[in-house]
C-alpha cells in the first residue's frame, strides 16, 4: 500500500464505527482454470535416471482494484486500508501531462486545512495550491464547490417530490464512505432513501468531461481531471462505474484523487505566484483565491439549504437543536413540521439506522449524513495534529476559515447552467446517479 500512496498516508481509523479489515477475501474467491493435458493416456517409460525436483511455477500475485473493493461485501472499509495503485500523487505526475486538456478541482475543505496549518489567509492557500498545479502544466485548477452549486439547488426539489419523502426521510449522498456502509451493511433499508444526486466531485467530473470538452471541442479522453479531497474514500467513489463517461467503459469523469495531506506533503516548497495575468472568469477565480462560500458547515451545508429553502416556502423559522457537534436538528415551524437533521460519525449512523429499523423517534424529511466525526472538515485525508487536543484545535480553525468563505450570487451558477444546456440539452441527466445493494458472499463469514 505505501508504494501506492505517498509518504504521509497511514493507516489509521478516521471513522469510529470498524477498525480496518485486514483479510480480504477477493483472493479466495479467485479461481485458478487448470488446463488439462492434451493427451491423457498413461505413458510407461524405462526409468534410467534418478528422480529429480521439479521447480514448481509460482502463481501471479493477486491484484485488488478498486472496483473489487466497491463490488466486494467482504469489509466495510475506508479507503486506507486498500490497495489502490492508481490513486497516488506520483501517479498524478506521470499523467497529468498527456491530455490535450487537464483540469484540478480542488475542495474547499482542504484548502481550509492547509490554511489552517501554514497560518495563512484562504483566499492565500488557494493561491497557493493553483500555482503549484499550474507549474505542473495543468491548464486550470477550479473549486469544486461549483459541482455542490449544482447539487444545493437540486437538494430541496428532490426532498419535497421524492416518493418515499412522506414516510422517510432523503439521505444525502456527498459522503462516500456512508455510501459504502449503506450499499454493503444497510442495503435494504438505507439505499432507496440515499439521494440519487451527485456530489460535488462526481458533478465537476461530468463538468469537466462533458461541458468543458465540448466547449474546447475535445473527446473526453483527450481531457483530464483530477480532484484533491478532504477524504480517501472520495479516491473509491472516482472509480465507481457510474461515474465512468457515457457510452465508455475505460474512461472515468475523475481520471485520478489525491488528499489534502498528501497535496500538503509536496507544497512545502512553493511560492505564490506573482504578477499573474489571469482571465476574469470561473475557471480562472480559484487561481485568483476567489472560492465559493455556503452557510451550514465544512459538510456543504445540504440540511441548512434544505431547511431555509422550506422555510423561505412556507414563510416560517427555523428552530435549532444542537444536540452534540456530530448531530444537530433544524425545525421548520410549519404544518406538518419540516424537520431536517445532521448526523456525522457512524456511532450517530447507528443510531439512526436503529431509530428507522424501530419506527422510534421523530419523523424526519431530510438528513445530512457524514460518516466522519465532525463532517468533512475532519476527513480522514485532512492534516492532523498529534493529541486530541491538537487536533480538536485544527478542526475548530479549519471551521473557521471554511465559514469566511463569502457566499457569491447564483449569477455564475445560472450562466454556466445556461451555458453547458446549449452545448448538450440532456446534461441534467449527468447531475444524477443511482447507489445499488451489495449483496453478502458467504466468503464474508470465514474466518482463518
């Protein structure tokens, strides 16, 4: 594994719901064909020698990829624990210069975090981590959060025509690793509920592969995209076969994902840029340390946009109940009460599959699920401190930086909706995608 990734991933529990599964079962399930001989009558030969050893041919090595790991019920993991050769900075110097067209899409989380650890201001660290792209030969780096733009203004539509919104509540998909835990343990339950939005990564990889090669006039495999998260699961959900390119089976819309902690390893060394000559457009803003703010949280801020677009609906207030900084409720005061939830950490997630399993408990229209304690400003690819106490005081600065982000107008948002539907009337269709069950194999309950 550390071959794959850099020198700062470690293995490490950023959930804490399961510790790290060591015994994959995808080798077991792997099946040798023997060839049998052409001729099967026995042969009787003089023996005239003394018997010798044959040397015994080895077997290849078993290769796990990352659609194994996301077909396979076989752990419940976090993207650390997997082989991922693909997905590694170094990987990202080696192909980032053979597309016509290459694109970085950077979270605003780790932007904020690298802020907090270098002391600087974050419209600085964005600065920062394009001039570091941009030296690399990449043609634009961009915030992602135009992709979460796209999945806000979709969010509260959905929760009010959703089917099953009347006897459940919409569960937002932007976290991988909940995905995965509902795909793998919950299925049943949790999987119709999950909202069939996109997150903000997967909406910029259509954005990219779709709107911006059209605009250039490329084929998506002439185009490049990378991301750099907060979060390693994001590195499995970029290679998810629904985000592949329509009609493609080898060309994913997020060609590769690279962490924040790993991007920091490799920053130490640059210099802002001076005296830059930048276009005044969005693909050119983040170059320019111009990111795009949303009140709610470092999540994305999908129960607080849910709740106020209700309230502005109904003509109501919102009532909030901090619970704990991993669980929070916000209360529509209309009739029926519209009541919009955030649960982060999986013991939050246990207990919310338990209140749905019970029927227990109030009713809820949507909730912000994140599987990491704190949300995504403490994903598992975020910088750390040592102790607790360390890291309790980076999450808290990190929140902070990502809360001074100003909010902009829907102008951008609204021209570049406009702009991508001439260029392909159909591509609200790439602003979705379905989550599936992941059935048990009884490999899954051997234990060795």
């Amino acid at each position: 594994m550390e071959d794959g990734f850099s020198g700062v991933v470690r293995l490490s529990n950023i959930s804490d719901f399961i510790a790290p599964n060591l015994d994959c079962v995808i080798p077991l399930e792997t099946k040798t064909v023997h060839k049998k001989p052409e001729n099967s009558l026995v042969k009787i030969h003089a023996k005239d020698k003394p018997e010798t050893c044959e040397k015994i041919e080895s077997q290849p090595a078993v290769k796990i990829s990352l659609n194994d790991c996301l077909a396979c019920n076989g752990c419940i993991t976090s993207a650390e624990t997997v082989l991922i050769e693909e997905q590694s900075i170094e990987r990202f110097w080696s192909t980032v210069g053979s597309k016509s067209l290459s694109v970085v899409s950077v979270s605003p989380q780790s932007v904020a975090s690298i802020a907090a650890s270098r002391q600087i201001h974050i419209s600085t660290a964005a600065r920062l981590i394009s001039a570091y792209f941009r030296s690399l030969g990449v043609s634009y780096v961009v915030d992602s959060s135009i992709g979460r733009q796209f999945a806000l203004s979709l969010a509260y539509s959905e929760c009010s025509t959703s089917p099953s919104a009347a006897s459940a509540p919409i569960l937002s998909s932007a976290c991988p690793g909940f995905v995965c835990f509902a795909e793998k343990s919950q299925g049943q339950l949790l999987v119709p509920l999950i909202s069939k939005i996109r997150s903000p990564q997967a909406i910029n990889g259509a954005l990219v592969k779709d709107y911006l090669r059209r605009k250039f006039n490329l084929q998506p495999e002439e185009v490049y995209h990378a991301t750099v998260m907060p979060c390693y699961d994001k590195k499995l959900e970029a290679s998810r076969p629904d985000f592949l390119v329509p009609g493609s089976s080898t060309v994913r819309e997020t060609d590769l994902v690279i962490s924040t902690a790993e991007l920091a390893s490799v920053l130490k060394d640059q210099e802002l840029p001076t005296n830059e000559d930048l276009s005044e457009d969005w693909l050119h803003d983040f170059s320019r340390g111009k990111l795009i703010g949303e009140p709610g949280g470092s999540s994305g801020g999908y129960a607080e946009r849910v709740a106020r677009e209700h309230a502005a609906k109904t003509g109501r207030s919102i009532t909030r109940k901090r619970i704990d900084k991993n669980s929070e409720v916000l209360e529509v005061d209309s009739e029926p009460k519209f009541r919009v939830g955030k649960v982060y950490g999986f013991r939050h997630i246990q207990n919310m599959v338990r209140k749905m399993k019970s029927g227990k408990g109030e009713k809820f229209n949507y909730i912000e699920v994140m599987a990491c304690p704190g949300g995504c400003g403490n994903g598992g690819g975020q910088i750390k401190g040592e102790t607790g106490a360390e890291r309790e005081a980076i999450l808290n600065q990190v929140e902070q930086l990502y809360d001074s982000i100003p909010q902009q107008e829907n102008d951008l948002f609204r021209s570049l909706e406009s702009d991508w539907s001439s260029l392909n009337p159909d591509y609200r269709q790439l602003l979705f995608t379905d989550y599936h069950v992941v059935t048990s194999s009884i490999l899954t309950k051997l234990q060795w």
